[in-house]
C-alpha cells in the first residue's frame, strides 16, 4: 500500500491510501478525488486521467511507453518531462508518497 497525494489544479491536496496493483487512476476513482476524469476507464484510450508528476518523482517512475506517449499529446498542456497517465502507472510500495497534481481541466 502506496500513500499518494493528489492535488487539485486549484491546489487542495488529497492524500489516500491505494493498495498494491491498483494503477494511480484506480485510487483516485475510487477515493472520490476530483479532478481525474478516466472516461475510457483505464484503457490508454484518452487523456483525462493526465496528471503532472511531482519533480521529485518523474525519474522514479517506470518509463512511459509508445502508446500514452501518444496519448498524452491529446492532453491539456503536456509537460514532456512531467506529465503522465494515471492509469499506466500500477501502485508499489515504491510509490509511498508520490504527489500528483491535476492540470486546469481534462480533455
């Protein structure tokens, strides 16, 4: 279990447990966090889960693949080296204390 903050584009931070195996999505749908869309329910088959990655936490993520490389160019705003797709990162123990915050909308 991964302890993750998610922030607000309006800056209130949300801190929730999410277990093992559940992706990044999963825990902020499932804890009500607002901000984090997911209308393809975590098929990589849009971009409303787009979140930007804390600095301290974009080179110890796993490395994002060709698929949402492709679908973060349909994001709001994407930050190449910090924007990312919650439903492509799966919560480890290695995750205990990412922060994530929302862009101003989601497309």
């Amino acid at each position: 279990m991964a302890k993750i903050t998610y922030v607000e584009h309006n800056g209130t931070e949300h801190t929730v447990e999410v277990a093992n195996g559940l992706t990044v999505m999963e825990g902020a749908r499932d804890n009500n966090i607002p901000g984090i869309e997911a209308d393809c329910g975590g098929a990589c088959a849009c971009s409303t889960c787009h979140v930007y990655v804390h600095p301290d936490w974009a080179d110890k993520l796993p490395a994002k693949d060709d698929m949402e490389e492709d679908m973060l160019d349909f994001a709001y705003e994407p930050d190449p080296a910090r924007s990312r797709l919650t439903c492509q990162i799966k919560v480890t123990d290695a995750l205990d204390g990412l922060v994530v915050q929302m862009p101003e909308k989601q497309i």
